[in-house]
C-alpha cells in the first residue's frame, strides 16, 4: 500500500508541476494572476516529487 502511496505523490507533484509552469509561461488556468505563486508551487511541487521518489527508491 505504501508504494501506490509514493506512486500517487510523484503523479500528483507531476500534474501540479505541469499545471503552474502552464499558468507561468501561458496564464491558461488561473490567467497567470501571480507569478511568485506560480514559482513557489513549482519548487513545491518539486520538493514532493523528489520525497515521493526517494521515499519509493527506499522501499523494498
């Protein structure tokens, strides 16, 4: 159960990654209100990608 957990967290930071670099570089979802915001979820979005990742290459 904990790897579709860890699955889910990478798939979830991919699609939020995929949505705010759309919002940054084309305002298409939110219509590019905030930038900072945009950025700062990107770097979220990163950070939990790359917990997800290490939390699943950890596991056995």
């Amino acid at each position: 159960m904990s790897k579709a957990l860890t699955i889910v967290g990478m798939v979830i930071a991919v699609l939020l990654l995929l949505i705010f670099a759309l919002d940054l570089v084309a305002g298409i979802p939110f219509g590019g209100v905030s930038m900072i915001m945009d950025i700062a979820f990107i770097i979220c979005a990163g950070v939990l990608g790359f917990l997800a990742y290490t939390t699943f290459t950890e596991q056995k």
